[in-house]
C-alpha cells in the first residue's frame, strides 16, 4: 500500500506537469484537456501504480520487512536473480527517471515560453502582470521540481546502490525512505502556498 500510493503520487504530478506543459506552451491544444480525458489519466495513474506494487506478490520482485514498522521492495535480492534486478532496474526507470525527466522537460519549457512570450510582447519591458506571471510560474516550477527530486533521488538511489550489492546503512534507509514518502505531505502544501488559483478552487470546492 505504501508503494501504491507513493506511485500513484508520483504519477499524479507527472500528469499535472503534463497538462500545465500543454495549456502553457500549446494553448492551441487546451481542448485536449477535458473531463473525460483527466478520467481517463487518473485511470491509467492507478492501473500503473497497482501494476507496480503488485508484480512483487506475483513473483516479479520481492518485498521485506524492514522491522521498523513497514515493509519495502526487497533490493538485496536483486544480488541472486536476474528477474528481481530486471523488475528493480525497470521500476527506477519507468517510476523515478521517466517522470523526472517528464516534469523537468515540462516545466523548463514552460519557463521557457513564458520568457519568450515576454521578450516578444514587452520587448524587453514586461508589464507587472506579465512580471508577476513569469515570477510565480517560474518559482512554482522550481520548487515542485526541486520537491519532488530532493524526496526521491535518495531513496533511488540508495535502492539502486543496494541492487548491485554495495551494503547500506540501516539508518540512511530509513531516512531515504521517510523521506520519500513525505512527499505526499508536502506537494499540498507547497500548491495550496504558492498557487492563489488553487487556494480559490480548494475555497469554492468547501463553499467557504
């Protein structure tokens, strides 16, 4: 359950780095953007997500009991059989390097429209709303990058690290680990922070 929902969390922000790279880069294609087609997305986020966590009951990976109140994939395995390393190399690269590249892809191209946009029409003197919009997309951006990479590279790559056989420090696994699931915690946080269209959608949404 722990790893099913950190997927489906780290799905959930590809598909909005995805959605705010087409209405912010491809407006033209914002039609693409619907009810049917987000259904079907947070559809396919949970298939994915479930398909993951449950490969190791059925024998493709493993899982361990970590004795501290949980349990992970089993990397060590990944030392005695090719089809625990093939099932921990293809979950690193479709479930961390995938969606990384994914959302740094997304968002550099949105700062990089909104700049762009900027020079053309501002000619080097942008208004204070097209300042203010460049400054709140491009930080935005930043920190929801830079949030999700900070919770995960560690626990990737201690994961990795122990796949291959190189021992691991029980207090640096638990660390990695809690710290990758706090980002479930903070990703609300940081849109309900800094986003003033989320705070009024979270408004309308619980009639306040």
């Amino acid at each position: 359950l722990t790893l099913l929902f950190g997927l489906a969390s780290i799905n959930t922000l590809t598909v909005i780095s995805v959605t705010r790279y087409i209405k912010g880069c491809h407006p033209e294609r914002g039609h693409c953007i619907s009810n049917s087609s987000m259904t079907v997305a947070l559809v396919l986020i949970w298939i994915a997500a479930f398909f993951w966590s449950a490969a190791p009951l059925l024998g493709w990976g493993s899982y361990t009991d970590r004795m501290y109140g949980t349990c992970e994939i089993d990397w060590a395995k990944a030392n005695f059989s090719t089809i625990y390393k093939s099932y921990i190399v293809s979950i690193f690269i479709c479930c961390f390097f995938l969606p990384v590249t994914v959302m740094v892809f997304s968002y550099v191209s949105i700062i990089n429209t909104v700049k762009l946009s900027h020079a053309l029409t501002g000619l080097g003197d942008p208004t204070d709303r097209q300042r203010r919009m460049e400054r709140d997309v491009t930080r935005v951006s930043i920190v929801i990058c830079t949030a999700f990479i900070i919770a995960w590279s560690p626990y990737a790559v201690i994961s990795i690290w122990s796949a291959y056989g190189h021992p691991v420090p029980n207090l640096t696994s638990i660390l990695a680990s809690l710290f990758a699931k706090s980002a479930s915690f903070y990703n609300p946080i940081i849109y309900f922070g800094m986003s003033s269209k989320f705070r009024r959608d979270i408004l309308i949404l619980f009639h306040c």
